[in-house]
C-alpha cells in the first residue's frame, strides 16, 4: 500500500522568541522539520504534506526543496482541524497515511514503521510512550488491548490522570477513512479546539478499532523553547556519536565532537578531542583529525591528518597521507596526495599537486576586493615560509619560491623565485649602537 504523511507545522512558536519558525530552527545543522520529513521517508512514505500557517512562508518554501507538498491552515483552530486541512491535497490518494508534528526531532522512521505495522490489529493505529508529564494527553486502554479512548490531561479526570501511557500525536490510517472521520470532528471541549485525538471516536462509530504501538519516550520529545531545542540538539548529537563508534569511526573524547545530520565517517577514521563538524564533511577511513578543528562541506581522504586547530571550509578537499596542520585555513582548494601545508597558512582557491611543501605563512592572496583568483602549484614544489602567492598565479612543478617572496608572476618549472630586496651587513653597527646609548644614559 503507498504511504503519505500529514505533518502538522501551523503552530507559532511563540515560546522560541524568534522570527524564525520554530519547526525551521535547526538541530545537527538540519531544520527540525527535516528530520520530520526524512523520518517519513524512511518508513516507505512516498507523499508528504506539511501544514502551515498563513505566515509560514519560510515553511512552504524548505518543504518544496524537501519534494514535500503545503497547504495552509488559515486559523489554528487545532491538530484535529489541521490535518483534516490536508485533505484536499489528498484527494487523490488511496493509500494509508500517517498524521505526526513537524516540531519532534528525535522520532524515527522506525517509529512511524511500527504506527503503519499496528494496523495489522485494527484499522486505525496511534503511537504511545510512557511519561508522567501533564503536557500529554492519556491513552486509555479496552481490555482488548485496544484504544478506548485518549483523554487530554485537562479535560482528565484523577483516576485517567494517574494511567502513565501517553499519546505521541502519530495516528496511522487508510487515508480515505482518516479524512471521512476527521471531517466530523466537533469542538465541545475545555480549550474549543477540533482534537486529531477524537477521531477514533469516529473511527468506533463505524465499527473501526484502534490500535496502539508503543515507542520510546526519548522520541517523543517536542520543540517548544531554545531551552528544549538545547535537549533536543544534545540528544541528537549523543545518537550521532553512537552511530558513528558503532560503524567503527575512532574517538576519544566522543562527548566533545559536534557532528552534522550528514557527517559521513568511514570506519576507522580517527577524531580527536573538540572537533565540531558543519554540513557536508566526509571523512575516509585511515584519516585522522586532531583535537580543535573546524571542518565544513570538506573531504578527507585515506591517511591524511588534519588538525589540531586547522579549519576546513567548504570544497576543501585533502589528498591521501596529505597534512594540514595547526592554524592553517583551506577552503575551495585541493591538497594533492602527500602535500603538507603544517603550518599557519591560507589555502584559497587553490590547487596543490602531489608531494608539494607550503612553508608556514604561506597566504594565497585570492580575493581582489572584486573576484576570487586562482593559485595553482604543482606536484613537488616547496613554497617556501611567509609566501604571498598572488592569485591568478602559477608555481611550476618541482619550483621553489624564496622566504619571504611577494609572488606575483607565474614561477617555471624547476626554478627558483625569490622576491626580497638585497641584505645589507653593516659590521660592528649593532655593537656601536649599544655603547652611544649606554653612554647616553651615563651606564
Ligand atoms: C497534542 C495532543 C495530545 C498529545 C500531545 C503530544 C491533541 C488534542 N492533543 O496536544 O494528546 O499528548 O499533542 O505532544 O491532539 N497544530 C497545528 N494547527 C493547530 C494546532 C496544532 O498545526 O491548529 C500543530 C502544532 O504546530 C504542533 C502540533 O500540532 O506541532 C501539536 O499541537 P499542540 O497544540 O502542541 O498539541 P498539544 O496540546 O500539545
Ligand atoms: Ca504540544
């Protein structure tokens, strides 16, 4: 059966204190509700509808780039009313379909897997943990084992506040039912809201039960504040850790590296103390990073070294066994196999080939307050230390420059480049000059 995925994302977010909307704040430098959506795809489901809020452009348009479609829900008038406002992109659809919120960023594929799976017992399905938090609704158990009812905690009376078992929000569904169901939904509650969680009264009604799967609370949680989005952020990076220790990544202080939603380390790949990953970083097996870097949109490949303190930005890119060292920045540039740069420099819209030596110091002077030039260096040539390497500029294969060198023309192969003014030696000056001042200061 196809599988679509009704995520509800109309809410303000008026406890974030941003302009930004909530379910866009990121976590592991993805917004929230990315990893909504990649969940979704995880388990098998093919259309995605996100629900908005009239001021929720900026959701409308991450949606789009995820192939997710958006409707809008002009007036929060609550989750039941929100996804019956999906039906009309659904028109069409006669799979099954999933409803969740766009602000959970922990919950899993696996966990709305297991909402579809439950409708093995019946034909609706919702996903429940266990908490004791008053923020959730209770999920009331028949003795069958099925749903006789969710209660919300202020609607609840004390005995159906003590049961522990709480709805998630996920509801699972053939699609057509869900909506015919959801259509009927009324508001005669404390709060005069349409409940998603009154649908399978409805659902009864039509001699349709309910089953519940049960998941991990660690899952459940939701994004409601910077404070929770910290926990959020800080459960995600602990799943990331975990994740890359398990397929054989090398870390020693795994408590201390940040990584992204879409870090790849291959196994063996070694990472030292306080390393923080931007998006887009891919690191090989056999390469090592040293405590203290920063690395962003980079590869590493096999036996290289980077670090400690060394920054990669965007489309750097480190040859096999190549050393980038401490304090050296490379961005938009390529290291060629066994090149090493070890110290202090700048690499910047640059290609160096293999075997090649960037003396400490070296700065590519790549930007002309206009455009970005190009440096390029070839295999075995030895750039020697506080180089300015004027871009567009070429440095020949197995060429040095001189200590020092300005170096604003292209260098031939094999040659030498030296820009620096003649040394001057002066004999006896500096003694001289000591005794005319001592003298001076009647020493
Ligand atoms: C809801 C459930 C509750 C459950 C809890 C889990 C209902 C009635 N209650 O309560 O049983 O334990 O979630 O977190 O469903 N939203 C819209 N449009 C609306 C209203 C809400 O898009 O008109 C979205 C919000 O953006 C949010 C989600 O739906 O992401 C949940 O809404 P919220 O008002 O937070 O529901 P709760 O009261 O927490
Ligand atoms: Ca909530």
């Amino acid at each position: 059966m196809t599988r679509a995925a009704v995520i509800l994302a109309a809410g303000m977010g008026t406890r974030m204190k941003s302009a930004t909307p909530k379910v866009m704040h990121k976590v592991a430098h993805l917004p929230i509700l990315g990893h909504v959506i990649a969940a979704a795809r995880g388990a098998g489901v093919e259309r995605i509808v996100v629900v908005t809020s009239p001021d929720g452009a900026m959701v409308r348009e991450f949606a789009a780039t995820e192939g997710a479609d958006t409707v809008v829900q002009d007036r929060q008038l609550g989750t039941g009313h929100a996804a019956a406002s999906a039906a009309p992109a659904l028109a069409d659809f006669d799979g099954e379909v999933v409803i969740c919120y766009g602000d959970m960023p922990l919950m899993t594929a696996k966990t709305l897997e297991a909402s579809f799976a439950a409708r093995a017992k019946a034909s609706l399905a919702i996903v429940a943990f266990h908490s004791n938090s008053t923020a959730y609704g209770r999920v009331i158990a028949g003795k069958d084992g099925l749903l006789d009812r969710i209660v919300e905690y202020r609607d609840a009376n004390d005995d159906e506040r003590k049961v522990d078992l709480c709805n998630a929000g996920i509801m699972a569904a053939d699609a057509k039912s869900f909506f015919r169901w959801a259509a009927k939904l009324e508001n005669d509650n404390t709060q005069k809201e349409y409940y998603l969680t009154d649908v399978p009264k409805f659902a009864k009604a039509d001699g349709q039960g309910c089953a519940i799967a049960v998941a991990d609370e660690g899952e459940m949680m939701g994004v409601n504040s910077r404070a929770e989005l910290a926990l959020a952020e800080a459960a995600m990076q602990m799943r990331l850790r975990a994740a890359a220790l398990n397929v054989g990544v090398g870390m020693l202080a795994p408590d201390t590296v940040f990584l992204s939603h879409d870090t790849v380390l291959e196994a063996d790949a070694q990472i030292g103390p306080y390393v923080v990953f931007g998006p887009g970083v891919l690191v090989r097996g056999g390469a090592e990073i040293k405590s203290h870097c920063v690395l962003e949109g980079a590869e590493v490949k096999a036996g290289a070294i980077v670090g400690p303190h060394a920054r990669l930005r965007p489309g750097a890119v480190i040859g096999e066994g190549a050393h980038i060292g401490n304090f050296v920045e490379v961005k938009n540039s390529k290291v060629g196999k066994g090149s090493k740069a070890n110290h202090l420099a700048y690499l910047g819209d640059a290609t160096v080939g293999e075997g090649a030596n960037i003396g400490a110091g070296t700065i590519t002077c790549n930007y002309d307050g206009f455009d970005k030039h190009r440096t390029e260096i070839g295999d075995g040539a030895f750039i020697g230390s506080n180089t300015s390497l004027v871009a567009p500029v070429k440095v020949g294969e197995g060429a040095n420059t001189g200590a020092g060198s300005v170096i604003t023309k292209d260098v031939a192969a094999g040659a030498l480049s030296v820009e620096r003014s003649e040394q001057r030696e002066i004999a006896g000056w500096a003694a001289k000059f000591r005794a005319r001042k001592k003298a001076a200061k009647g020493k």
